[in-house]
C-alpha cells in the first residue's frame, strides 16, 4: 500500500522544469589543485546557506519573488562542484521551463555581488569599530597630555629653589671655603721655609693658624649639611622619573592614535573603491525542455527499473572495476587493496610476530613490501603511516610485521609508536619500553632536558630495526603531535632511516591520524571487514582526502585483529 500510495504521488504531482548554469570562480593561477578545491567547496557551501537565499530573494523581481514564496515548495536548487576544475554548477527546478532557466542564471551572477556586499559589510564593521577606538583614543591623549600640564605646573621653578637649589648653594660656598682653607695651608707652608727677606713675624703666623683652622671647620659644617640635603636629591630623582613616564605615555597615547587613524584611512579607501566580483557565468541556463521523470508516470517507472538494475549489477561488477571507480552514495574512491593477509591462528604477541617469518605470511608482507616499493618510485627515506578506520583491526600488528620482514631484507627501519591514547607497540617489542618515551619527550616540548630513546631490536644481521615506544595517557594528543618539534625530529629521522613506519591511531577518533598524515608521504589502511563496514571506510578515507592525505592503498587483513 505504501507503494501504491508513492506511485500515485508520483504521477499526480505537477511537472517541474530543471535548467543549469555554470559558475567559474577567478582564483589565483597560483593555487595549487587541491587548495582551489577546497576553495569551490567552501563557495558553494556559502552559495547554501541561508544568508544568501534571502539575499538572492531581495534582489531578484518582485513577481518571480511572489511565485517562488507563494507555491507550496518553492524553487529546488541543488548545487554540485565540477571535479578537476573551478566550475559550480547551479541547478534549479520550478514549474515553469522560462522560470528555471532565469533563476539558474541569476543565483550564478547575484553570488559575485553578494560576495562584494559580504566583504564591504565586514569592512564597514572594522570602520565602524576602529572610529569608535579612535573617539577613546583621542580622550585618552587629552589625559595624558592633562597629566603631563599638571606636573610641570606643580614643579614650576623647581631648578631655583626646592632641595636640589639649596644643595646647589651650599656646594659652592664648600668650593670658596675650600680655596680660602688651600691659599692658608700653602701660606703656612711657604712661611716655615727660610727666604731671602727675613722669616715672618709671629703675629702673622698666629692669623695665618686661626684662618686655617676656621675654614677647617666651615669645610666640616658644609659637608654635614650637603650629607643632611641628600635625601632632597633623591626626590627630585623620582620627580625626573616620573615626569619621564608621564611624557612617554603621552607619546605611546599619540602613536597609538595615528596607527588607528591610518588604518581607518585605509578602511574608508577600501568602502570607497569599487570591488570587481570574483565570478563568471562559465554556461547560461537555457529553459528545459521536458520535465523531471518523477513528474510522469513512464519516467518514474523507468527510473525505479533502472534503479533496481544498477543496485543487483553492484556485487558482479565490484571486483574488476578500476582504482578510479567513484561510488554515487560514497563520493570517495576506494583505494587499492594491496594484499590480502591470511588467517592468524598463533595466540599471543611474540607467536603472532614470529609467524611474520613463516609462509604463507611472510609472502604477503613481502609483496606488501613490494606494492610500497613500487609506489615510492623506488626512492629511500620513505615515512607512512598505518592505521585503520575502527580500533582492533591489526594495524599495530601489521606495522610491527612490516617493520621485522623490512628490516630482514636489509634496510634501516624505525618503527615509532604514535598511539599516545593507547600504545601498543611496547606488546610486540617489550625491550623498547626502557628509557623516554615519545609521549614523555613531547609533554617536556623537546627542550632538550629529556632525549628521545630509539631501542634498537633484535641481535644485528643485514639490517637494522629502531623503535620508539610511547608509554602512559595523554589528555590532548593532537597538540602535542602538532608540536614544531616532532615535526623536525621525524625530518632527520627520515634522513637517518630508510623507511620510517608510524603506528597511529584509528581515523577520525580525535585528529591524531588527520595531524601524522600530513606529515607522512602516505597513508596504508588496514581493514578488518568483519569488525569496520563500507560506511566507516569510506567516512576514514573522506578524513583522509580533506587532510590532504595520499592514500597508497587498502590492506585487507583477517584473524591478525584478534591478538592486536
């Protein structure tokens, strides 16, 4: 009954009319391909918002206003980005073929101005703000300056009288004290000297005795006196600093002033300057010419059929189609599967990575090993990341399989163990929990107070194998992945090694994946399909694809999860 009921709706309903225009955005050459994407998408999520459907509603003719608010559901306009290129494509349907095709072409070209309109209205936000600072900061220059008045006048004549006058004076009657008690000490002196006239009356050397002796005691009173005064000299210290401080404030008030004056001079340029609109009607809608097939009856049911065929060929047809193939509900490729691991029936950590070297499951690492060789190019100082989209898929265990079968071929391996919430490498390797750990080193910011230990494993032969362990919880551990120092050690570590192999986290639990990929030159995904559905893998590689990330493949992986 439901069914009938869909049906008879279906063919019912009024006929309505889909036109399409296309929309080129003019950004810069510049721009690499990834980032223009990300620039298309984020226009045409801003195209879908509300904002801009009641600015498109305010603008277009009143009739066809009148049209689109009075029918019961209003114009359908669906909006898609063009792949590989700088194209939105606007699509509206409404009852009316002419209708369609007018209002395509108007969303297209009212966004140029409504992009205009939005800059001018945030520019005229920031003048308004600045002249309001600009009205405080001209009071607060005024009190300064007010400040600055004040003092002077309260120090008026503060050089000619006040403690630092007074010392003045008293240090150069010392100074002609001083000369008297130096002309009386060299007369003595010269008088006790036999000369060619006679030697000098006694009467005369007496005087001579009393002045010296008296200017001795003035030198002695002036010098207690200036020693009293000292502390007046400090005061008119602090009054030179501070009438330094209230002069330096007036100056920092003034220069803070004509930076908020340049910037609104600035602001006013930018309002009064005409803004060209980043947009171009790449396709101008045209009216359709037949109606969408819900609308007849012959058009639906040949949908529903086509439908049903599409939905029975999907399990003949998933396996021989190519790495490109873009599901329609997914939108996201699926990469490459690499290899498929065999079942696992050892129990423990130390059976599971001995059995690394036992067929059938050293052949699958060494044609995974292989794969990874070939989508390097070949080139070494390679670093990338193993994870997986849900916990317990055997990522930790691939990586640790990877890392021991690479290091037996005869490279320079490093396995670090970037699961900071929950490490598990130190169960495969338990000699690499000794010494700091990852998680330790990057909570002290590496500032060289604690160093890195990298555990070297196993006992020599043609290669080498280093792990770094992570021991503890961390509250926050995308900043401390984020850290500039993490990112440095893993470029020399890259030098140093020939591959280096990053155990992280599952995708998308708090952003510890998203950080680690883009700091590797790939992503290998592990998937357990009887734990992870297509719906989480194809939510992780979406994650993956808008950090930036390149995938190398899909490594599918069964029993291996049950001992990781």
């Amino acid at each position: 009954m439901v069914g009938v009921a869909v049906w008879a709706w279906a063919g019912t309903r009024p006929p309505r009319f889909r036109s399409e225009a296309l929309l080129r955005l003019e950004l810069s050459p510049e721009m690499s391909l990834g980032s223009a994407l990300l620039a298309v998408r984020e226009h045409r999520m801003a195209m879908a918002t509300a904002a801009y459907r009641e600015y498109f509603l305010d603008r277009i003719d009143p009739r066809d206003r009148e049209i689109c608010q009075g029918s019961g559901d209003g114009p359908a306009v669906r909006l898609a980005e063009v792949r590989d290129s700088r194209l939105i494509r606007v699509a509206v349907g409404t009852g009316d073929p002419e209708l369609s095709a007018r209002l395509a072409n108007q969303y297209a070209l009212f966004y140029g101005d409504y992009l205009v309109f939005r800059e001018k209205a945030v520019v005229r936000g920031q003048y308004e703000i600045l002249l309001r600072r600009d009205t405080a900061q001209r009071l607060q220059v005024e009190r300064s300056r007010e400040a600055l008045r004040k003092f002077l006048l309260e120090t008026a004549g503060m050089e000619g009288g006040g403690f630092l006058g007074e010392r003045r004076r008293l240090q150069m009657e010392r100074e002609e004290v001083a000369r008297k008690y130096a002309a009386a000490e060299m007369t003595l002196l010269e008088a006790g000297t036999p000369v060619q006239g006679g030697a000098v009356p006694a009467k005369e050397l007496s005087g001579l005795e009393e002045t010296r002796r008296a200017t001795g005691e003035k030198l002695v009173e002036l010098d207690h006196a200036i020693r009293k005064i000292d502390s007046g000299v400090g005061r008119e210290d602090e009054q030179a600093a501070r009438f330094a401080g209230l002069r330096a404030q007036v100056e920092a008030d003034e220069r803070i002033g004509a930076e908020i004056r340049e910037k609104i001079t600035g602001l006013k340029l930018k309002l009064d300057l005409p803004t060209a609109a980043p947009v171009v009607l790449e396709d101008e809608a045209v009216p359709a010419s037949r109606p969408l097939p819900p609308g007849r009856w012959g058009g639906f049911f040949l949908g529903l059929l086509a439908f049903v065929g599409a939905f029975l060929m999907v399990p003949l047809v998933r396996g021989p189609l190519e790495p490109g193939f873009r599901w329609p509900w997914a939108e996201v490729a699926f990469p490459r599967s690499l290899e498929v691991m065999p079942t696992v029936t050892a129990q423990g950590s130390r059976e599971l990575l001995a059995a690394c070297f036992e067929a059938p499951l050293h052949d699958a690492f060494f044609r995974v090993i292989q794969s990874l060789e070939l989508a390097f190019s070949g080139e070494p100082h390679r670093c990338f990341l193993v994870t997986s989209a849900l916990e317990r898929e055997g990522k930790s265990f691939v990586a640790a399989g990877l890392a021991a079968v690479a290091c037996a071929q005869g490279r320079r391996i490093l396995l670090v163990d970037c699961h900071l919430a929950s490490p598990s490498v130190g169960i495969w390797f338990p000699r690499a929990d000794s010494g700091c750990g990852l998680l330790e080193w990057l909570q002290s910011r590496g500032d060289g107070s604690k160093q890195l230990s990298c555990q070297r494993q196993g006992d020599g032969g043609e290669g080498e194998l280093y792990v770094v362990s992570s021991r503890g919880w961390a509250g926050d551990p995308v900043a401390l992945l984020r850290q500039p120092c993490f990112a440095a050690w893993l470029r020399r570590a890259r030098e140093e090694f020939d591959w280096v192999i990053l155990d992280g986290p599952e995708i998308g639990a708090t952003g510890e994946s998203e950080v680690l990929a883009r700091l590797c030159d790939g992503v290998l995904i592990v998937r357990d399909e009887a734990i992870s559905r297509d719906k989480d893998f194809v939510k992780a590689c979406r994650a993956l694809e808008a950090a930036g990330a390149r995938i190398l493949g899909c490594l599918g992986n069964r029993g291996a999860s049950a001992g990781s």
